[in-house]
C-alpha cells in the first residue's frame, strides 16, 4: 500500500521529453523524473532504445518510457499490442525506471486483462496509466479497476482539456484513491497556475512537457513536401524542452 502524502509533502516536477537535449534541459531546471517520448507533438508514441540509452548516459534522473504503439485512440489489435509488450521488455532491458501506458476498450472501459499484461511485462518498475484514462467512459470505475490492479500511479487532467480546467476533478479522483493509488495531474501545467492547480486538487505530482518550437537549423528548404499526411506545425521547426519553464514550475512549487 502506498504511504499517504502529507499536505506540506514537496511537489514532484515530472517533465515529459523526446531528446537528449530536452533531457538536459528539464533536469538543469529542476525535474525530478522524465517521461521519455517520441513524437510529443502526437501526445507520445514509444521511444527507440537508442534514445532511452543517451539519454540515461546524458542524466542521473529517473527515466520513465512510454509506451505507446501510434497515435490515436487507445483501442490496439493484437499486433500492436504484442508491440507493446516486445517494447516494455526491450526498454525494460534498455534501463527505463518505470513504464508508462494504458489500453481501452471499445465501450471506453479500461482494459483490464491487458493492461494486467502490461503491467506484469514491466515487472517490478513502476507503472504509470497515461492519459486513456481521461478518455474512458468511467473515471471513477476506471480508477478502482487501477487500484486492484496495482498499478501505483494515473496521469489525469481530470478529464478536461488541461490539468487547471480539471482541477476540481481531480480533486476527486485524490479522495478517491486515498493512499492506494498517486494521482499525477498534467496537461496544461504552468508556472502560473501550479501552486493554485495543487492547492485545488491536493496533488503531490504534476507532470509538463515545457514545449518551445525554435526554427530548424536547415539552410536549404524544400517547398510543398510534407513528410506526413497532415501537419500540425510549420515543417522547419523544431520541438525542445524550455528549460526555463520548467524551472519557473519547479521554482512555484517549491515556494
């Protein structure tokens, strides 16, 4: 059983990242744990074991890995999520601290037997539920099925579209859980909002990716070829972990 939080208890700054530079840079700033990603602009996909490796050489901090097969719903096949069990033992193997992940059904529950696999797949690392879970059907159904499962930690926004929006909820879902489960609270977390969002929801973690789009460093550009089907972002620009974001954040809630 988890030990509860003391309300004085210090805030631990989860920092999302998809580089080794983003790496460096949360952890100048403060982070206590990272998230490492792919494709963060897609919300997070599965990072390579390459990346995981550089950038557990590049800093001491705990690294978490997500796992997650392709953007999109959480609703996988059978091959994708055999994907992702070969992933959790691949970054497993590769170093990761602790595993991030989750699997809906098709009716918006949680997806219990498999996300049971998942969590065996992670072995003793800590496991993390993403954000599916502020897309089920039953928030409160959803937590409990985390609880018997065992799984130690939910990120949530409480169901809205950021953290702050969601605070009230989230809230909830901290009463909840008690000393069973930490509720994390992300999406939309900023310097100016993390003392309120924490003092509202009675959250011990938060979790940012502290996202700036600086230009690319390409001279010669070429015009009207995308390399995806649709394009969130101006092609030649780049995303990177602020690190002076971050710091701002770590600075609020360490006042």
């Amino acid at each position: 059983m988890l030990m509860p939080a003391a309300a004085n208890a210090p805030v631990l700054v989860e920092v999302a990242v998809d580089s080794v530079a983003g790496a460096r840079a949360a952890v100048a700033a403060g982070a206590q744990r990272l998230e490492l990603c792919a494709a963060l602009e897609l919300g997070g996909l599965t990072p390579s074991v390459g990346l995981l490796a550089e950038v557990r050489a590049a800093v001491n901090t705990p690294v978490f890995a997500m796992v997650r097969p392709r953007s999109g719903d959480f609703l996988y096949d059978d091959g994708e999520f055999a994907a992702m069990l070969r992933d959790i033992a691949t970054l497993r193997a590769g170093g990761a601290a602790g595993i991030v992940s989750g699997t809906l059904r098709a009716d918006g529950s949680l997806d219990a037997a498999r996300m049971r696999e998942l969590k065996l797949a992670a072995g003793t690392a800590p496991f993390t539920c993403h954000r599916c879970f502020d897309v089920c059907a039953n928030a409160a159904t959803a937590l409990e099925t985390l609880v018997e499962l065992g799984v130690p930690r939910v990120l949530t926004s409480g169901q809205a579209a950021s953290a702050p929006a969601g605070a009230a909820v989230i809230r909830a879902f901290v009463q909840q859980a008690r000393d069973r489960l930490i509720v994390m609270a992300g999406a939309g977390v900023r310097a100016e909002n993390v003392r309120e969002l924490v003092a509202m929801s009675g959250v011990r973690e938060v979790h940012l990716s502290a996202t700036n789009w600086r230009p690319s460093g390409m001279a010669y550009r070429r015009a009207a070829v995308p390399m995806g089907a649709a394009i969130a972002v101006d092609e030649y620009v780049v995303r990177e972990t602020d690190g002076e974001m971050v710091a701002r954040v770590v600075r609020a809630v360490s006042r």
